[in-house]
C-alpha cells in the first residue's frame, strides 16, 4: 500500500477547499468548533472550555498522536442513523 508523503505535509487544493496543516495559527477556529456542544456530540470528547484546550489539541497533532479524534468512519456511523 503506498503512502501520503507528509513531511512537509502536502497542501491540497479543490476548487472550493484547501486542506493543509493545522497550526497555531488555527488556534481560535478550533476552539470556536471545539467548544461547539452541538459539535463535539458527535466528537465524543469533552469541549473545550479555554483557549489552552486547543493549543494543546493542536500541539499533539504536531507531534503526531494520532489518538486525538475518531477516524472518519467513527464520525460516519454517529452522524448517520441507521
């Protein structure tokens, strides 16, 4: 199986989206989805109540934890009722 080369970590571009790596500079838009009730229902983690919450969410995606959040399967499957 190949794999995405990520260092550097490519920037996508579509038409209407660009998906690049997160930084700190993204800090007060993670916070403003993380803190979001109606968001993090489906997330299954607390929300984030300070700023500091999301600098450290995005301090372990840097370093590469990849138990931060669910997969996008797991998303799917909250989202859609069956």
């Amino acid at each position: 199986m190949s794999q995405l080369k990520t260092d550097p970590f490519p920037t996508l571009h579509t038409e209407r989206l660009v998906l690049r790596e997160i930084t700190m500079h993204d800090v007060e838009a993670v916070f403003a989805i993380r803190s979001d009730e109606r968001v993090m229902q489906y997330i299954g983690k607390p929300r984030a109540k300070e700023i500091k919450d999301s600098v450290e969410l995005i301090a372990r995606l840097k370093r590469g934890e990849k138990t931060v959040h669910p997969s996008l399967g797991e998303l799917q499957q909250r989202m859609i009722p069956r």
